[in-house]
C-alpha cells in the first residue's frame, strides 16, 4: 500500500537523514520513478523532503525534523519479542544489551499489548543451530567485526575446508551474516565477492586503510548470490540405502540435511518396518564416512560403487582388530 510506502520512506530518511532514491527503490521494490512522486506527495503533506542532484546526492530529510509515528499493531508488538536465538548476540558481545533493549521495547508496547507481547517472547523462539553440530569456535570475530563496522580493510590468514590448505587474503568486507549457527565473512577479494568461514581464519589483521567497495551492490544482494552458487553445487552421489526399523528416527535426524526421499520397503520377505531413503553426498567419501557410522543398520542399495567401497572399508576395519 503506497501509505505503508510512504510511512517507510519517511522513517528511513528519519534514521539516516538522505538516501539514494536507487537504494529506496531497491529497498520498497519499486521503481525510481515511484520514489520520486512518493517525495512530491510527502513534500506536498508538509513533511520537508527535498532531493538532492548530483553523483552524492539523494533524497533527504531537513535536519531536526521529527515525524510523529502511528503507535504499534499488535502484531508488530508481538513481532519484537518473537526472538531468534540469543547466541548470535553473544557471539559478537551484544547479549546483556539485547536484554536491556528489549526491557525498553517493552516499556514503549501500549499497555494493552504487552502481555501478548511478552507471552510471544517466552512461547516462540527460532533456533538458527542445525541439529547434532557443534558451534565454531570464532575467536577473530570481534575484530572482524570491529573491522566491518569501521570500514576498515583487512588482512587474513585462512584454511581452506577439508584441505587443509592455507592462503592469504586482502579483503574489502560488506558484513557478516549468520547462517545456521555459522558466521560467515562477505568480501570482495580483488574485486569478486567470496565467502569466508570466520572460524577458519587462523589470523586477522586490521589494516589502517578505508575499505573499497563497490557502491553498485550491497550486502543483502552479494549474500544472496553467493548462498546460491554454494546450494547449487553439484551432487555427484545419490546413495539409496536401507534402514532397519530400531534406527529409523535417529538415522533420519543424523542424515536431515542429505535426505531427498523415503520409501516403505513393502514388496520384500522378512523386510517389514524397513525403510529405503535416499541421500545425496558431493563425494563418494562423504557417503562412506557417514554411512559406515551406522553399522549394519543401514545397507547401500546403490550405487555399486559405493556399495563396493563400504565393503572394502568394512573388511579394512575388520582385519585391524582381528
């Protein structure tokens, strides 16, 4: 609704005091065009918004001037104290002060919606965690963190995965960015967006130079094409294996993030309560590491290769403590 467009307008301008009529746009998904007669219909409404021309201009609010803002719905109420998990807070030093805010949050609700404020805060939360993972250890993030925020360049010295492999980098961060309990680094390095793990940056060195980044993409947008690239990684083993009933739900749990499809074993003698699920792996050595961890509670159906590599890792163990 152009009313809830306009209100936005207004409270950004507010908080920021000018803002790119390209990045309002962006933001409201509309055009530059809109956000220009929005402008018009707000300057006409008495509020003093006026556009600035040139490469660092853009629309701006006069200095001092404060809107009086329609108090909150009661869903909007509730949506302040429905909380993720404070452990992303912790991580970067913010989780007395999440506290504190939200005692003040409180203390602005309308009295009326408070208790359904506070009911949702105690009865809803969002767990970002996978399940059965340890959380990284991050001992850079506070000064990765002190970089982002500072606008700083950075130095890092950092561990490639399951390779082992070392290398150095000289970054221009966009931000940080949680994911599933990862905190992950957004950098251009020589000029192409990358993603860093922060747990595997075994240095960081905060360089006395003003980050350089590209004003044509934000944060938001980089994450989102990165995360992409990474999801769509191809899937080179698409392993079907059968499950005995007793270690069902806990094979299910264990493989979540691998499991495509499941399907009763029905047409089988002496199989009953038996469930054949399939999983897909980026190597034949992931699938085996897994899959070797359950035992005989779980048989490779296919493919044959796999199915040959567990036998001979099966026969490898056995012969050790023969």
């Amino acid at each position: 609704m152009r009313a809830d467009r306009l209100l936005a307008i207004l409270l950004t301008l507010q908080g920021r005091g000018m803002v790119s009529a390209r990045e309002l746009a962006q933001r409201l998904e509309v055009s530059t065009r809109t956000i220009y007669r929005d402008v018009d219909a707000l300057s006409a409404a008495g509020v003093p918004v006026y556009c600035e021309q040139g490469r660092s201009g853009g629309v701006r609010l006069l200095d001092g001037y404060q809107a009086k803002v329609p108090a909150l719905t009661p869903e909007e109420s509730m949506s302040l104290f429905v909380l993720t998990s404070q452990r992303t807070h912790a991580d970067l030093g913010l989780g007395d002060a999440l506290a504190s805010a939200m005692s003040k949050l409180l203390a602005a609700v309308p009295q009326s919606q408070r208790s359904d404020a506070e009911r949702a805060g105690l009865r809803i939360l969002a767990d970002p965690r996978p399940w059965m993972k340890p959380g990284d250890e991050v001992p850079q993030l506070a000064l990765v963190q002190r970089v982002v925020l500072n606008d700083l360049r950075l130095h890092i010295t950092y561990r490639h995965g399951r390779s082992e492999r070392v290398s150095r980098y000289t970054l221009d961060p966009y931000g940080l960015v949680a994911k599933a309990g990862v905190w992950y680094l957004v950098a251009d390095s020589r000029r192409a967006a990358r993603l860093f793990r922060v747990s595997r940056m075994l240095e960081a060195t905060e360089l006395n130079e003003p980050v350089r980044r590209r004003s044509t993409v934000t944060l938001e947008q980089l994450w989102s094409d990165l995360s992409t690239v990474a999801e769509q990684r191809p899937t080179e083993v698409s392993a079907v294996v059968r499950v005995v009933p007793a270690a069902l739900g806990r094979i299910r749990r264990i493989t979540a993030s691998y499991l495509v499809a499941e399907d009763p074993v029905t047409d089988v003698p002496g199989k009953k309560g038996q469930v054949d699920i399939t999983l897909q792996f980026n190597h034949i050595w992931a699938a085996r590491g897994l899959l070797l961890g359950f035992g005989a509670d779980v048989e490779v159906l296919s493919p044959p290769e796999l199915r040959e590599e567990m036998r001979r890792c099966a026969e490898e163990v056995q012969q050790l403590y023969s």
